[in-house]
C-alpha cells in the first residue's frame, strides 16, 4: 500500500470522496450532538472537502475552507451552493479570513497537520468570543491497533499521511491558544457501523473489532 501527502491523496480522492465510510458516518453522529443548534447563528467548516455538509444546514451564514482546489470541483459538480454558503480554497494553518463564527468545524483533518499549536491559534482566531469550536479526528487507539486513512481508487488502496494525536496534545495546543475544553466524545464500531462492515464482507472483523474507538471528538469554547 502506498501512503500518499495529503495534498496528493485528497487530489486523487475527490472524484469518489461522496462515498460514506463508517469513520465519516461516527464523526456526523458525534458532530451533530457536539453542535448548537445552528439557527442564527454563522458556521465555518475548516477542511470542508467537497462541502457537502453545508448544503443542508440552517446556519444564517455558512463558509467552507479547503486546501484541495479538487475537492471544491467534485463539490461543485453536484449544483448551484445555497445562497448563504461560500466556499474558499486555504489551509487550518493559516486561514485566508478575518471573520470570526460562532460555530467553527475542523472535522478529520488535524491528523494530517504534524504540530498542532499554529493550527489551534487560527482556530482560535476565527472563533467568536462565546462560540464552540468542534475538532474530529481520527482515534490514537485506531491507529495503536493497525487501522490507517486509505481510499481506494483505479489504482487500488491508498494510505493518507497521518499523525495520530493524542487528547493531551490537542488539549495542551488548545488551551495555548486561549480555548477551554467542555466535552469529549468517542466513536466506537459498534451498531451504527455495522452496515459499512457486511457491505465489505467483513463482518468477522466486525466482531473483532466492536467496540474500538476510531473517532475522537472534542468540544472547545472561547470565553466572552
């Protein structure tokens, strides 16, 4: 297997990234009981992809930033973006924005990101005093036990560079930056992906494997 850096991994991804795995299905789970209700409120998805999570949401105003030009065609192939929606390409290291959120994203990419401290201080930055900023990743323990951030293409299966953090070190880069953590949350196999594992003809390894945490997700606020 392959492993790819991220820039070139997501590129070759994009075309297919709409297919929902079990690691994609937990971090929605967990995101929507991590965030606030959205009504009146403004949203920024940092590391959106296709930006597919922003079509149906209700926040009064709603931005995506993605470093990968690809990811944000594949998105815009499937129509016109709602009115309150933008898109802009850009990275979580350093945001191409002055405009603070009420609600701020980071979901499944800050495993790609080496040193975490630059990334939070712009998370930080473009969180509103009194907002929520929601961080998903992929489990330490996950890793700890063999499993890797793959997608298949023509060409077969490929691993996405990875840098397992664990809670201490999102904490600690977290708190530099000014944010308080308020709530933990884990993805385990379990029932709510049991289907990813018998579409896969793999349902041994489910059995195997219920249980595992593969998705890590941490609530932060900013003071007012």
């Amino acid at each position: 297997m392959k492993t790819l850096s991220p820039r070139e991994g997501y590129r070759r991804w994009a075309p297919s990234y709409g297919a929902e795995t079990a690691v994609t299905h937990l971090d929605e789970l967990l995101v929507a009981r991590l965030t606030p209700p959205l009504a009146g409120r403004t949203l920024l998805d940092v590391g959106c992809g296709t930006g597919r999570r922003l079509r149906q949401i209700d926040a009064t105003e709603a931005l995506g930033i993605e470093p990968c030009a690809e990811m944000l065609a594949a998105g815009a192939e499937d129509g016109a973006w709602p009115r309150h929606v933008r898109l802009l390409q850009g990275d979580v290291r350093a945001l191409p924005i002055a405009a603070e959120f009420d609600v701020v994203w980071s979901r499944l990419v800050l495993g790609h990101v080496a040193e975490l401290r630059r990334a939070y201080a712009e998370l930080a930055r473009v969180t509103a005093p009194g907002g929520r900023l929601i961080v998903t990743d992929f489990h330490p323990r996950a890793v700890e036990v063999g499993h890797r951030r793959t997608f298949r293409d023509a060409e077969g299966v490929h691993a996405i560079e990875h840098h397992p953090h664990p809670l201490v070190a999102h904490r600690a880069a977290a708190a530099a930056a000014g944010l308080e953590l308020a709530e933990v949350r884990e993805g385990r196999i379990g029932p709510e992906v049991r289907r990813f594992y018998a579409a896969a003809g793999k349902l041994a390894l489910y059995d195997v494997e219920a249980g595992l945490p593969i998705v890590l997700a941490l609530a932060f606020e900013k003071a007012g």
